[in-house]
C-alpha cells in the first residue's frame, strides 16, 4: 500500500468495536477500514452508506448486488475490492461459477436477462467514455421501479467510490479469493484501452463470508 498502517491503538476508541467486528468475521481487519478511518468522520459516513445499500430489505437482491460489486472492482482495477466481494458473491450464490465467469460475462450462460442489462448498466456508468442512455434505462424499467433504480444507481456508484480508493492507494488481496494479476485486457480501440481493463476471479478458492 502507498499509505503506511497504523497501530489500533492510535485509532478513536469509538471505533475500535468495528475493527473487533471485522477480527471476527473476517480473521484480521480489512485494509480498507483502516485507511478510512484515519480520518474518523469520513469513516462513519463511509460506513453508514454501505450498510444502507447493503442492507437485507434492500430491493436489489443479494446475489445481484454481488454482481455489481465484483464486476464494478474488476473494471477499477481493485484487487482487494475483487477478492472480499467475490468470496461474498460466491457464499450469496452458492457457488464461485458466477464469479469466475464475470469478467466475460457476455459469453456466458450463467446470467440471465435480468442480470446482463445491470451488468451493462454497470459498465455505462463505470467506464470513461460510456454513458447511460434512455433505452437502457427502459430496459432496467422491466425490473426495477424508481425507487429500485435510484438504489442500484446508488450501489453502482458507491462501489466506484469504494473501488477507485483502494485502487489508487494500491490496497491488496487479503486473501478470500485468488485474484491472479493479469495484463490490461486490451479491446482494440487504441485510447480507450486502458478504460476496460479488469482484473478476472480466480478459481482456486473462494471463501468469503456474507456481510
């Protein structure tokens, strides 16, 4: 990482209980959590936002927000995003199948309609140069109402925010996956290439928990 660890007992004592929390489930306190919470406020803020979008009434479903997350990481190039929620998206959909087809998931047969028009919804939003349009909008209409797509968008966007921070502070695989680091994927149109890169799933392991 480009920002050095911190002893916990330099940390808030508010926030100590979170880090027990992710000791226990997790075996070790996630790299990301530490480096939010140097500054504490930012942390809470960070934190409060997750649990709402990640939450169990959520309209968008588990396995699907999954899907998001994992695919929003391997675009942003985030090894640790990959790793933690692959592991989730194996443990939510039975099996690391859907995680290890994603980075190629337009040749697969594992995702359903449903499935394919997010992953495209994901891609026009993440991806410099892309945008959303109204026809694939009207495509999410068949799924989701308003209040549903304003909570995927949201989603989408957090896991960018989530994402682009770990990545740029070269924060690594903890270990939930295996998440080989392979060269950028190149799409054979010239400048744009760096934009679609992706880190894939890989397929020894995957032996995350459900958050």
């Amino acid at each position: 990482m480009f920002v050095k660890d911190k002893p916990l007992s330099r940390y808030p004592l508010w926030l100590r209980p979170f880090f027990w929390s992710q000791q226990r489930r997790y075996g070790e306190v996630l790299k990301p959590g530490l480096l939010w919470a140097r500054v504490p406020k930012l942390f809470a803020a960070v934190a409060l936002l997750y649990g709402v979008l990640d939450r169990k009434r959520s309209p968008v479903d588990p396995v699907l927000r999954s899907l998001v997350t994992v695919r929003v990481s391997q675009l942003n190039w985030c090894e640790f995003c990959v790793d933690i929620n692959a592991a989730t998206l194996a443990r939510r959909s039975g099996s690391s199948a859907k995680a290890e087809a994603l980075d190629n998931w337009r040749a697969s047969d594992l995702f359903d309609l449903r499935e394919q028009t997010v992953l495209e919804y994901v891609e026009a939003m993440t991806i410099t140069g892309r945008r959303v349009n109204a026809e694939l909008i009207q495509k999410l209409k068949q799924w989701f109402d308003d209040d549903a797509l304003v909570e995927l968008t949201g989603l989408i966007a957090f896991q960018n925010l989530s994402s682009k921070f770990n990545s740029a502070l070269d924060v690594p695989a903890q270990g939930f996956c295996t998440v080989p680091v392979m060269p950028v994927k190149q799409s054979g149109t010239g400048a744009s290439d760096a934009q679609v890169r992706s880190v894939p799933v890989g397929s020894d392991h995957c032996n995350g928990s459900d958050p």
